[in-house]
C-alpha cells in the first residue's frame, strides 16, 4: 500500500508539471535553458534569427543576444572628444557613446545580406567608419540619419574593381571634401538610420530602427559626428 501511494504521488506530481509546463509553453515567453535565454511564442514555436517583441535579439540558434560585441575600451579612448553611433551587424545593436561615455543603447536591423557593401543594389549594409552626412525630419521611414557612404575608400575600392569610372570616383572624392555625400554612383548609397523597423535583417541595406529609438538617436547627433558600423 505505501509503494501504491509513492507511486499515484508520482504519477500526479508529474502530470501536474506537465500540465504546468504545457500552459507556460502556451502563453508563450522567455525560458531559459542550459544557461541560455529562449523565446516562444503563444504556439510553442521558437523564434530565431529576430527581434522579439519586447525588443531583444535572439540569433539562428534561438539564443538570446546579451553582449553588444562592441568593446567599451576601445570606445572610450575613441569617443574622447567626439560623438560617435556604433552598430554591430552580429549582435545588432546600437550603441551612441558621446565625449567617453556610452549614453544610449538600441537594438537594430541592418541588409538582408551578409557582407560589405560592394554595389547598388546588393542589399548588404556598409562597414566601416563614416560620418554623420545628413538629416532628413521628412523621411518616408519617420526620421532618418544619413551614412557617409562611399567614403574615398570605397570609390578607390570601385575604380581598382572596376565598378566606377574615374569620373564617378571623382565626384566621390568631391563630394566628401565638401563634407557632402554623392549617393547616384555604381557603388550605392542612401544608406540611412531611420525608422520604421522590422523584426528581422530586410532592409535593402540600412539600419532599421524603432520609431522611439530613431525619436531620440536623431535629436542627439548632428552632422559630422562618427558612424562606426562593425560586422
């Protein structure tokens, strides 16, 4: 009789954690697992390679993204003086660092292909330094940060590969000795920080930003400040 009761205690105790962990599962939500942070939705599906909606990223392993990638040293000695937007492709975010202190941090969606931009139209975002070239408060995608890109780099990159003509580096050069920016080339540009973001990395090559983070990112910097977007 008291092995029968051990045993019904069991059976109930594990229909019970059953029952609980199948109505957890159904209301959908974070659950951790081998020391890792995983999102469900209501339907048990586990979201990857997106933003979820309590804005954090989860990668293509479903695992939640907690470390920016970005190294805080290295910006603290760069930002000294300067004012300085840093986004990570990997770990998609955002970080603004002003005059050696992280202020802000966002999470953000970049191109839908992998990769430096090498073209118009091969939907990857730009890495490397660039500076802030412009602001647009009429941007179909509510506000929009404009990208320094092509930099001289870039357009010597195009001439070498063939991509441009010397004409068309040339303009390039100008443009940015103006401190303007020449976007209708081969090599691409309207590289932006704007709003209106999506959950996942289809942009055709800028950085997607929530409405609210693009709000107080866009009152912040001025023309001129530093862009670094990482891999």
């Amino acid at each position: 009789m008291k092995v029968e009761k051990i045993l019904l205690s069991c059976i109930v105790t594990s229909v019970a954690v059953s029952l609980f962990s199948f109505i957890s599962y159904a209301q959908g939500g974070w659950y951790t697992a081998e020391g890792e942070s995983y999102y469900l939705t209501s339907t048990g599906a586990l979201l990857k390679d997106r933003i979820t909606p309590d804005n954090y990223y989860v990668d293509e392993s479903g695992a939640w993204v907690s470390n920016s990638n970005i190294n805080s040293d290295e910006m603290k000695i760069k930002s000294q003086s300067c004012r300085y937007i840093v986004f990570n492709k990997t770990s998609h975010y955002i970080e603004l660092w002003q005059f050696g202190e992280k202020t802000h941090t966002f999470i953000a969606t970049s191109g839908y292909s992998n990769g430096d931009k090498e073209y118009f139209g091969d939907k990857k975002t730009p890495e490397g330094e660039f500076l802030v070239c412009m602001k647009n408060p009429f941007s179909k995608y509510h506000l929009a940060i404009g990208v320094g890109y092509p930099t001289n780099e870039d357009a010597e990159r195009g001439l070498a590969s063939q991509i441009i003509t010397l004409n068309q580096y040339q303009q390039i050069v100008d443009a940015n000795m103006r401190g303007s920016y020449c976007w209708d080339t081969p090599l691409g540009g309207w590289i932006e920080f704007h709003g209106n973001r999506q959950i996942t990395d289809l942009t055709s090559g800028c950085i997607g930003m929530r409405d609210e983070d693009i709000d107080i990112l866009y009152s912040l910097v001025e023309v001129g400040d530093k862009i670094w977007i990482q891999p």
